[in-house]
C-alpha cells in the first residue's frame, strides 16, 4: 500500500534567491533518503512561497520490505579460542544484531565459518519519516545562514511552523523543540486565522491556501503578474523576466500597482531610471506608445490591492525620493569630466599586489595599441588606447557608487555627455566589460573589442604573475571565465594575432614577472577555454585534437574557421587520403630509433622514394600560401596529392632495413613530412574515421 506524503517548513520571508535552490535540496535529499531506506517513492514535486517550502510526494510506500539474508562471519578458529567467544565472535553478532548463541556454523571447503540469518526492513514508513524529514532541514544550505534563538538548526530565516502528513495521519516531525502539525498559515495580512490540513492532497492544499490569499505555484505567481503588467499597458518585448521571477518570489498574492512621478526625474539616462527601479523597489518602467520613457512605474505589491490608493502613494514617496537621489548624482557627476577623474584613480586600488586602477588604465592603453598593431587594426589604436585610458574613471563618481552594476554604461554616457568623446571611445568604456558572462552580448565595435581583449588579458596575465592564477577547480578572479570572453572576441571580430605574441606584449607590462613560466600558465589557462570554445561550435574532438596538436593553434581566429573547414570536409575522399599521410607516417615512425636531421635525397635507393620526396616538395613550394590565404581545402588537396605516391611506397618500399644509412634516411623523410604539416596546419592522424560507415559509403558509390 502507498500514500501522498506532505511536508511544509514554514519560515518568516526568505530571500528570492534561496527558493529555488532550497526546493531542490529538499526534493533531491527526500529522494536519497527514501533510496536508502529501501521505501518505494513516486511523484516528488517541491513547490514554494517566500514563506514556506512545501514536498509533496505522491506515493510513498507505507512499510520497508522486509529482506532475509545469510551474512558470512569470520572463520571458527578465529572466532572461538579455548572454547570461548573471541572479539571477533561478539563483533560480529552485535553487527548483524543476532544473538551468539543463535549464530551457525557451517563447512565451506575445508574450513568452518560462522554465519548469521539476517531480517532487515520491515519498519513503519510513518516511524521512520520524522528522523529523516528533521536530518533533512538541518542539511538544506543557502549562501547565508543563521541560529535563530539558540536553535541547533542554522537556516536562512527562523522556522515558524511545520506540517507532516501520511495520508491522513500526522507523522510527528519535530525539530529544535518545535513539532509537526496540521495547521499552516496563510497570507500574512490577509489571512489571519490558521489553515488546517486534514490530509496530504495537494490539490486540497492548493486550494485552502489560495483562500488563504497564498498562491502556492511560483509559476502561476509569474503569469499573473506577467498578465496584470499587460493589462496596466507594460509592452511585452520590455518586460524584465528574470525581475518577474525575483517579484514571484517575493510575494504570495501578487498585485501589480501603478505609479508616476514628477515628468522632470526623465532627465535622468535610462540605464539609471531602469536600475534605480529595479534595484531598489523591484519595479519596472513605463513606457509611451512610441517606447520612450513615461514617468510612471509597476510595482508587484504583496497585497489585494482593497486600499489601492494607500499602497501607490507609499510606493510613489520612496521611489520619488530614490530618484532625486540618483538626480542629484547625476548633477553633480557632470561637474567633472572623465579626464580629471583618472587622476583619482591612484587612490582605488584594483587588487592589492597589482596596483590601482590608474597602473591597470594605463597598463590596457598600452596593451590595446599593441593588439590593434597585432591585427592589422591600427586605425583603431588611437581610440582604442583613449577609450581604455578613461575606462574605469567612473568608478569614481557618485552614480557608480550607488549603481556599482552601472560601472562602465555611466562612462559612455559621461564620456559622450560631459566629456564630448567621439562615438567610438565612448562606446567602447561600455563595452570593455562584455562579455560578463557565458551567454552576455560581445562588444560591437571593433574598438570595444580591442580594449575589451586588453583589458581581461591583464587581468589573467597580472593575475597569474602575481600567483592568483587558477589551480584545479579553484578561480577566484573568474580568469576562465575571462579567458573565454577573449577567445570569443577575437574569433567575432576576426582579430588575427597569435596569442604568444599577445600575452608576451600583456607580460611586458610587468618586468619583474617569469616572462616563461607565466607565459606558458596563461597559454595553458587560455588553450582549455578554446577547446571549450570549438566544442561549443560544434566541433568534433578529434577534429579539435587535430588541429590543437599544431603549434599554430594560437592564432585561434584562423585555427576556429581551419575548424569548422575540416568538419565541413569529413565526407570527402581526399580528405581521408590527406588524413592518410600524417596517420601512415605517424605510426611507422613513433616507435622507430633514429637519429633526427635533414632528409639526403641522393641516399634514396628507390625510384619510390624519390617519387614521393618529390611529391612533398611541390606540396612545401605551394603550401604556405595557401595556408596564408586560409586556403584549408587547398591545403587538404595538395596533401592529397602526396597520398597517393606514398601509398605506393608503403606497398613498394621497406622503411626499417638493415642497412643503418637508408633506413635513417627513410624514417628522416616520413618523420619530416608528419612534422612539417603538423607545426605549419594539424595532425590530420589524429582524425577519427568510421571504418564502417566508410565502407558502406564506398560501396553506395560504386
């Protein structure tokens, strides 16, 4: 027999952040839980308030099964001594929790051991949930959590009440002094009296608590505010998601409200009207029938909305009174260009053994001028240096400080505003920080994109200078995260540098560092996130394999597009035979004594060899431009053309003779070919072919 199982931990107002997180601890927890009690569960879904978690399980078995089995002891003569039970005896029997006297003995080969008949299981479901339910709440965590009046259970607000159901029966639940029962509350304004509940249904749940004033599913908590944003005339491409999901959490019954203010706060930059709204009243803007800015707002109040006019006018005093704070900073910001601000920047510090903000400023111009001559972009290194030069000079303004997320959009407006930039520089401060994230937008502009490479290629050089650099999975300045958002960058805005050469110019912005070794540990740090980034390209791995083996892989841009031609090729035959070459001279060689050095074509005995040296010379006279055009199908055809008179030298010739002087020369020349292609292009041996597929393909065509 099965019954639903209900459990609720009723808190005071919790986070919006920690919900989630929480519900899916407690279901995954429950889960394993039930798995090690051998209790059978189907249906576990977590649902939640800001005031309470809520499990529901929709069957759970009422009993363990009960298990019989024979358990192996120690052997006799270890087990008894003098006729008298040995600790090893005892040990056993209080292990398997059967008495001395009731254990066997029985022969196994030519040895006697003891052995017990064991019961497990068995147990009430309902005798064993309250241990496991109270093991589970202590083990939910959270970014940030406190004892709440001496309690042994930290959690991230005090724990108010609690509701344990089987069915219809309580199951005694208790925690820190506080015990289960069957009553919850409701909204905590508009439903004053207790709810009781008489069984483990959900939906009955549901139902009480929406009488309650409590919607119970934070999905529908979204899509009514989502409808009542609409119905207050909010425009549905506007509308901020992740805030609709912060306001769900953040109330149990939600009402949009709507608001105004004094049509003269507009002056402010959107960006600012837009943060100052979010961040500190959780409200969205309004705007007129042609998307501009109106002086209003939408709030998500945790109301019924029965004293409406109250509720707008208590919203309206502080989000006023939010805005002429962000006016006055706004006024006085522009009393100083971005100019004089980088002067102040002496006093902020970046990170403690790398400088100020002024050293880091000026250590990105720099950097910046030398990528743009790097690329081919000098056109760009002008206001690429000027735009890195003021990037960070609105860390000194007033806004910032009270927006830090603003850093970098208030130096584009200030910059453009107050400082009358040229476009370019002014949108190139903003877009020095994309991408923030894995999934953020790239900077536009190819002035953005070089002081945004600039800029992070600092920070992971400085950082790994300095011995902040990643190890294993510890990275606490996020240096993947920004070597990723380089490599991105360069291959958007086809920035063609070597990446030696990059960390060598961000390197000698720091004379003291270990120019090899830091030099070598950001390559390694930035090799792992190009891996990563041809993988999410879609890349196959050995095709990656193939062409991160060459020591030209560090000019990322082409060796992305070199990439994606290969995978565009597979299919074809003469890249297989191309492949063919580096595989065949790969695999006789690897394993071959001899001494390296130059080829001597007038030690060739066999007409063979000479047909293939000679192949291989006409494919090294044309192969540099094509690999200077990213010719990568040209490339693949001129070693198809060294494939087929190397395979009749495999049939024709042997490699490894006796006589030292031709089989050195031999191997020198395979050895010399794989070699070449591999520095100059890919390990095309490390492709991966279906012997099967192929097979079937060729017979297709015939």
């Amino acid at each position: 027999m099965a019954k639903p199982f209900l459990f609720e931990v009723g808190v005071e107002e919790m986070p919006a952040g920690y919900l989630a997180p929480y519900a899916e601890q407690l279901a995954s927890l429950f889960a394993d839980e039930m798995k090690k009690a051998n209790i059978v569960v189907k249906g576990i879904t977590t649902w939640y308030t800001p005031r309470r978690l809520v499990l529901h399980c929709a069957r759970v078995a009422e009993q363990q099964p009960v298990i019989e089995e024979e358990v192996k002891g120690p052997p006799c003569d270890v087990a008894f001594a003098n006729g008298q039970a040995t600790r090893a005896a005892t040990a056993f029997a209080d292990k398997t929790g059967v008495a001395l006297e009731a254990l066997e003995r029985r022969a196994v080969g030519d040895k006697e051991y003891l052995y017990a008949n064991v019961t497990r299981g068995g147990a009430r479901t309902i005798e064993l949930l309250p241990g496991v339910m109270a093991g589970i709440v202590r083990r939910l965590k959270a970014p940030k959590t406190m004892r709440w009046a001496d309690a042994p259970t930290v959690f991230a607000r005090p724990i108010r009440w609690l509701v344990a159901l089987l069915g219809k029966e309580l199951v005694p639940v208790e925690l820190d002094g506080l015990r289960a029962g069957m009553q919850t509350r409701g909204h905590r304004f508009l439903a004053t009296r207790p709810v009781r509940v008489t069984s483990a249904s959900l939906t009955t749940l549901t139902k009480k608590l929406r009488k309650a004033y409590v919607v119970l599913d934070v999905r529908e908590r979204e899509q009514q505010i989502l409808q009542q944003l609409a119905a207050h005339g909010a425009h549905d491409e506007k509308i901020d998601r992740g805030l609709v999901r912060v306001c769900a959490n953040l109330v149990e019954w939600p009402s949009v409200v709507r608001g105004s203010f004094d049509p003269a706060l507009l002056e402010l930059p959107e960006p600012v009207l837009i943060t100052a709204l979010k961040k500190h009243q959780k409200s969205f803007c309004v705007y007129d029938e042609q998307g501009a800015l109106a002086a209003g707002f939408l709030s998500v109040a945790n109301n019924d909305l029965a004293d409406e006019p109250r509720i707008r006018a208590g919203y309206e005093r502080v989000i006023t009174a939010r805005l002429a704070d962000a006016k006055f900073f706004w006024d006085e910001d522009r009393q100083t260009t971005l100019t004089a601000r980088v002067e102040r920047l002496r006093t902020v510090v970046f990170q403690e053994k790398l400088g100020t903000y002024f050293d880091k400023t000026q250590r990105v111009a720099a950097l910046a001028r030398a990528l743009a001559a790097m690329s081919g972009r000098d056109a760009l290194a002008d206001a690429a240096a000027r735009a890195a030069f003021l990037s960070r000079a609105d860390l000194t303004t007033a806004m910032v400080y009270e927006f830090p997320e603003l850093q970098g959009v208030m130096g584009r407006i200030y910059a453009k505003v107050v400082d009358g930039e040229p476009a370019d520089v002014a949108d190139a401060i903003e877009e020095m920080y994309q991408p923030r994230g894995a999934d953020d937008a790239l900077p536009a502009s190819g002035v953005g994109a070089l002081v945004s490479v600039a800029d992070k290629l600092d920070t992971i050089v400085g950082c790994c200078a300095v011995g902040l650099g990643p190890t294993g999975s510890a990275d606490p300045y996020a240096l993947r995260r920004q070597a990723l958002g380089v490599l991105r960058i360069l291959v958007a805005h086809d920035l063609r540098l070597t990446l030696g050469a990059a960390v060598g110019a961000a390197l000698a912005q720091y004379p003291a560092a270990d120019a090899a070794g830091v030099g070598a540990h950001v390559l390694q740090v930035l090799r792992g996130r190009f891996e990563t980034v041809l993988k999410d390209a879609g890349v196959r791995y050995d095709v990656s394999a193939a062409v991160m083996a060459s020591p030209a892989w560090e000019a990322v841009t082409q060796t992305y597009h070199k990439a994606q031609a290969l995978m565009a090729l597979l299919p074809a035959d003469e890249f297989r035979q191309a492949c063919t070459v580096l595989e065949r001279c790969e695999n006789i060689t690897r394993a071959a004594e001899f001494t390296p050095g130059a080829v001597d074509p007038a030690a060739f005995v066999d007409a063979l060899e000479t047909q293939v040296w000679q192949a291989w010379t006409r494919t090294c006279e044309l192969l540099p431009a094509a690999l200077q055009r990213d010719d990568v199908r040209g490339v693949v055809g001129l070693l198809a053309e060294v494939a087929a008179p190397l395979h009749a030298y495999f049939e024709g010739v042997r490699v490894n003779v006796e006589e030292d002087v031709t089989r050195t020369n031999r191997l020198r020349m395979l050895r010399a070919i794989r070699d070449a292609l591999v520095a100059q292009f890919a390990d095309l041996g490390a492709v991966v072919f279906d012997q099967t597929a192929d097979a079937a393909a060729r017979a297709t065509k015939k």
